[in-house]
C-alpha cells in the first residue's frame, strides 16, 4: 500500500483522464496504436508504460503539456516538454510575435492571457477602453486576472452594458477550459466568478443569455460617453513546443459597427 499523502500511481491518472474523455480502454488503444492488454495493466498497476508508448496515449487523450510532464514523471520519465520563463531568452520570439500582433491590432483593443486568464499583456487601446473607470485595488494587485477584473461589480463589470449575457458566455468558456485541463486553479476561478452573477431581477439587456440565443456583441460604455460594440476573436499558437508558449493566449476585439471603428479611429 502507498505511504498517505503519496501522489497517485500512473494507472490510475491515466484511467482518470481517459474516463473525462470518455473513451474504452479498447477505444483509446486502438487510437492510440497500442495493445489494449497491455494498456489495462498500466491502468490497473501490473505494468509500467515505456515512455513512447505512454506519449502516444497522452497525445490522443489531448492531455495538456503541463499534464503530460506530470504524467511522464509520475511513470518515472521525465519529462516531454520544457516549460520556460516568457521573459527569458529562449522565449525572446515568441515575446516578439506577441508585441507584433498587440501593436498592428491598434487602434482595436487587445491582450494576451495565460492559461488561468491572468494578463501577460496588452496594447494601449485596451487600457484606453477603461480609461476613468473606478476599480478595486485588490483586483489590481499582480497577476492580474482578466475575468476577475472584467466581470467583478466592482472591477469593469458595470463598463459592460450587455453584462448577463457575456459572464454567461465567459462561464461557458472556463467550462470548456476545465474539461480539457482538469485544472484545480482554474476550477476555482470558475467558482469565484459564477458569484459575481448580475442580479437576476435585472430582466432588461444585462439578464443572462438564454442557451438557444445567439451571443451579440460585446457592447461597454464608451469613456466620454455612448457606446460601443464588439467582436472577439481567441487566439492560440498552432505549434507550441514548451509548456508558457502552449498556454498563451490572445483576445482580439474587432468594432461589430462603424461608429465604433470611427471611435476608435478618430
């Protein structure tokens, strides 16, 4: 028996993780090209996986970089994937493509985020899009955490008109995030924000989204007053090969109307 306290065996992270994504032990064998015997000894703790086999198993569950090396150690290997600081010099490149894409955004806003939403950067025109107002200290204090501050009521939430619907959106987001990672740090960033919920007597253009509906822009209070609308778009790197690079993440919003873009362009 493991001593208390010990970390789980390699069988039984990898049946955990092969039940999220409900797959047979059958279903994942034959993707994965190995022998479903054998797979059912890793899982039941009769056998070990060697490194090439257990990577082609991790790569078809979708398992995370992060949770590969986790997992790659926890059978004794190491790991698969290095993971560097993104103000380090192997990272200057992607540093780079990061500031390019943020610069020729403007005047449109944009940022970057990790994978539990802090923000790692953005350019001006999203700092300019909350110009004046009046934010919690405590939600500015390092990390800072890009839902935290944009759905707390007393963060930017009461900059967003349409706020029912779009903290409903952004739920569904983290949920999503949450299957494919089964991150705990991230699961209770979803908790804490599903506590920020606007006040469901509300039933004008702040009341949730229904399900069936079809998300509109993203509409906030202009800084000198009106407003303006937005869509987003959620981009990733296509061929990350370390751990900072795979968790990076970019939000772009493009003016859904051309007042808006005269705004912004003015």
């Amino acid at each position: 028996m493991p001593p208390v306290g010990s970390p789980p065996a390699i069988g039984s992270l990898l049946r955990e993780w092969r039940e999220r994504r409900r797959l047979t032990q059958l279903e994942l064998a034959l993707d994965a090209g190995v022998s479903t015997r054998h797979l059912s000894f890793v899982e039941t703790g009769r056998s070990m996986p060697g490194r090439e086999m257990l990577l082609q198993v991790l790569d078809r569950l979708d398992i995370p970089f992060r949770e590969q090396n986790r997992l790659l150690l926890a059978a004794g290997h190491a790991p698969a994937f290095p993971e560097r600081p993104l103000d380090g010099p192997d990272l200057e490149p992607v540093r780079a493509a990061l500031d390019l894409i943020l610069a020729g955004h403007d005047p449109y806003p944009a940022m970057v985020v990790d994978r539990h939403w802090n923000v790692v950067a953005a350019n001006p025109s999203m700092y300019a899009l909350t110009a004046g107002v009046v934010v919690d200290r405590e939600l500015l204090e390092p990390p800072v955490n890009a839902l935290r501050l944009g759905l707390h009521p007393r963060g930017l939430a009461p900059l967003i008109v349409n706020l029912g619907e779009w903290h409903a959106h952004f739920r569904e987001r983290v949920q999503r995030q949450l299957a494919v990672s089964h991150d705990e740090e991230l699961a209770a960033l979803l908790d804490e924000i599903a506590g920020y919920a606007p006040d469901q007597g509300e039933q004008d253009s702040r009341s949730p989204r229904d399900s069936t509906e079809v998300l509109g822009p993203l509409k906030v209070r202009a800084p000198g007053g009106g407003e303006l609308s937005f869509f987003g778009m959620f981009a990733t790197f296509d061929t990350p090969f370390e751990v900072t690079t795979s968790e990076l993440a970019m939000e772009l919003l493009f003016p859904a109307d051309r007042v808006t873009a005269e705004t912004l362009t003015s």
